[in-house]
C-alpha cells in the first residue's frame, strides 16, 4: 500500500560555485573528503588522543548513542508485531450458582491449562508491515544522527585545540610586548629624570605598557575557557602535555577536495538522516491506506481441562478454541483523516530534505570561498608584518638619534603587535576553515555498524 519511493531532485546546482572568491581550485591529486577518514586528516599524535578521548567520554555523543539504541528497541517492537505471541495461561475457578432444575445451590469447579494465540493480526493488506518500515526508516535516522554528532564533535574539538593554540600564543606575544614595553618606560623614565626626554614620552610610554598589561589579562583569562571548553567536549580532563604552546607548532592538514559535484552532499549524515525521514513517512503512508481495508485477527488455543483439579490431565480432558475475527471499516471519518495527514506529513519531509541539502549546500560554499580568500590574506599580512617590523626598527633609529619623536615610535609598535595578532588570527581562521571544510562534506564520521561508535 505504500507507494513507491523516489528521491526527490537535489534542489541546488550539480557544481560548486565559482567565482573571484573561489579562484583557488582544489588539487587534481587530493582525496575526495568524505573518502578520508578522521585519524587520516588528523595527523597530529596529541590531537588524535584528544579526540579519541572525546568519543569515548562526550556525554552529548553518548546520548546520541543510547537514543539509537533505543530506536533500534523501539523498531524490533514494531517488527514483532508481525509474529504471532504464543502465551500460557492457567484458570481456577470455583463458584456456588444455581443449576437450573435444581432446588438449591451447586459449587462448579473448572480447572483449565491453555497454550495459545492471542488476537494476531494476520497482514494481509501490509498494514503492520509499513508500521516496522517506518520504524526502521527512523532507527536509521537516528543512527545518522550520530554520526553528525560525531562529526561535529571531531570538529569542534580540533577547531578548541587550535583556538587554545592560538589564545597561548597570543599571550605569549603580550607578555613580550609588556616586558618590552617596560624595558622602554624604564629607559624613558631614566631619559626624563635626567631632562633628556619630555614628561609626554613618559606617559605615552606608560600607555602601552597599561594596554599590554590589559592584553596579558585578557588573553590569560581566554586561555583559561580554552582550556575549560576542550576538557568539556573531551568529557574528561585533558593533560597538560598534550596541548601546544602556540599556533605556528601546528602539524599541517593535508588537503582534501570536495569532488567535481555537489552529489557528494547526498553522503553527509545529516542529510541521509532527512532521508530516512522521508522514507519513514512514506510508509505511513502505506499504513494509512491499509487501515481502509479489512483487518483480519485469530485467537486460538489448546489446552486441557476438567472439572477437578486430579482430573486437569487424564485422557478426554484435551480441549480446544479457534476464533478468527474480521473487522470490516464501514464508515471512519479518521482514516480519511489519517490519510491527509501522512501526505501532508510526507511534504513537510520532502519539504526538510530539500532544506537540508540547501543548508549544506551553502555551508560548502561558505567553506570554499573562504579558503579560496585566506591564502591571499595571509600572504597580505606577512607583508604588513615585514613592513611595520621595519618601520619600528626605523622609528625606533631615529628617536635614538634625536631626529623623531617618541610618537612615531609608540605608532609603530602598535602597528607591529597588530600585525602580530593579525597574522595569528589569519593562520587560526585558515587551519579553522580546513577543518570546518573536511566536516561540512561528511568527513570524519565512521562507516561502521549502525548504533556503535568507532573507535
């Protein structure tokens, strides 16, 4: 009764988009990502113990786990609705009652021992048998679910780790910028008590060095929550040894492409997930169609029984009942009802699946044009940090010669640390983008066998 399933057309272009912002193509040579497994992209030694730590102790991945264990319960539930349920039972009844023709009252006793069927409904018209698609179809569903937790735990833990990389190194640079900046306060200092150098200087200089200190603060202070956020999504504490000092100690990630066409969606979980979805209600479909039809039930049973107990089991006490029951639907406004609502309820699937793949769809090209951008950027910075590093070396010649003021040479540092922190946030950004490219195109979610994780 259900009707046939077919996927509805992907509602987004067959190619990745191109552009100014995507003019870096992806490598002729480079695995497809989906193709690449997570140990495979990830491979830094300490950040694979992290992440396997995670997926061992992530509470929000553990529940991901149980629910398709639960789902898979709920599915055998269904399916056994198909097979009939033999019970047991044993009647005793004793009862004083009035025989008719009789002058007074009779104590009947009947002892009884039944082995049977009870009200098994025979699917004809596969009624039950939609039921326990659909419930597989949601099993399914939920075991993709999984693996987009996992997905999405694997990335975040990378994207904490290189964060906190990046945090470390920033307070790094602003503990040298502090000791730096009091290394000239206490020159300035000495140069103004002596009357070589305006009380000006004096407090410019004092300005930067309150600003590194605010810096220092500051970045300590991340580093912390850093920290605190990794040991959450790790589930367990993460060892001091395993964390890097800064972003440039990085491993580099090897480079993945995403495939010639947007086809490669159809593989992330998540939207494998709206697909078992759809296919869930496509076969309540089909259920709702055979309520229309006659539902057709047997109860049966054999057994002995007697009117004493002694005689429960001797020859003659051997009884048995056969009762089929069909149950023929005349006139019920509920199933035309019922039937609307499972078509309309396949819409809003179709409706979600379609939404899905749109979603991803633009994730993915998010990704790409922002690493098509961050080479250039990158290179860009390099530059500005060469550029202002020689210009604060010049500044810094000529106040000590007497031919500058102090100023330029407070611009100077300033534009230097900023270009210092810039170029930190770009190589973060670029590692960052690697890794939410190889996640929003499936990678990092196991194959293996519906409701475990792999390990």
């Amino acid at each position: 009764m259900a009707p046939e399933y077919t996927r509805p057309e992907a509602p987004v272009p067959s190619t990745w988009p191109r552009g100014p912002a995507y003019k870096e193509p992806p490598a002729a040579a480079a695995p497809v990502t989906a193709n690449v497994q997570w140990r495979q992209f990830f491979t830094d030694g300490r950040l694979q113990q992290i992440i396997d730590t995670a997926l061992q102790n992530n509470r929000d991945l553990r529940i991901a786990a149980l629910k398709v264990e639960r789902a898979r319960a709920l599915y055998r539930v269904q399916r056994a609705e198909l097979f009939p349920r033999a019970e047991s039972s044993a009647i005793a009844r004793k009862q004083k009652v009035r025989i008719s023709g009789s002058t007074g009252l009779a104590t009947v006793e009947e002892y009884a021992v039944n082995l049977g069927i009870s009200a098994w409904e025979i699917d004809f018209f596969g009624r039950l048998r939609s039921l326990s698609q659909a419930a597989l179809q949601e099993y399914l569903a939920t075991d993709q679910a999984r693996r987009s937790a996992q997905i999405l735990l694997i990335s975040e833990v990378a994207s904490a780790y290189l964060t906190l990389a990046a945090d470390r190194e920033n307070l790094k640079l602003a503990q040298s910028t502090l000791e730096a900046q009091q290394a000239s306060y206490k020159l300035i200092q000495r140069r103004f008590e002596v009357g070589l150098a305006p009380e000006l200087d004096l407090r410019q200089v004092q300005t930067r060095v309150d600003a590194a200190r605010v810096d220092v603060a500051k970045f300590t202070e991340l580093v912390a929550q850093d920290e605190n956020a990794l040991n959450l999504l790790a589930g367990a504490p993460v060892p001091g040894n395993l964390l890097l000092q800064e972003l440039s100690a990085v491993k580099a990630l090897p480079d993945v492409s995403p495939g010639t066409s947007s086809e490669v969606l159809l593989k992330r979980p998540d939207i494998l997930q709206a697909e078992h979805l759809l296919k869930s209600a496509n076969a309540n479909i089909g259920a709702a169609r055979a309520a229309f039809f006659p539902r057709i039930s047997l109860t049966s049973a054999i057994g002995t029984a007697s009117g004493d107990l002694s005689g429960l089991f001797k020859p003659g006490s051997y009884v048995w009942n056969y009762a089929p029951q069909i149950v023929l639907p005349i006139f019920d406004a509920r199933t035309w009802a019922g039937l609307q609502a499972t078509k309309v309820e396949r819409e809003i699937a179709v409706a979600q699946y379609e939404k899905v793949i749109q979603g991803a769809f633009r994730e993915v090209a998010d990704a790409l044009a922002k690493r098509g951008t961050l080479g250039d950027q990158l290179k860009a910075q390099q530059s500005l940090l060469d550029a202002t590093a020689k210009t604060y070396k010049l500044s810094q010649a000529r106040y000590e010669k007497g031919i500058d003021i102090y100023l330029n040479v407070l611009d100077a540092q300033r534009s230097l640390y900023a270009a210092q922190q810039g170029l930190i946030t770009i190589r973060l950004a670029q590692l960052t983008n690697q890794v939410g490219l190889y996640a929003v195109l499936g990678g990092g979610a196991d194959g293996g066998v519906p409701g475990q994780i792999a390990q």
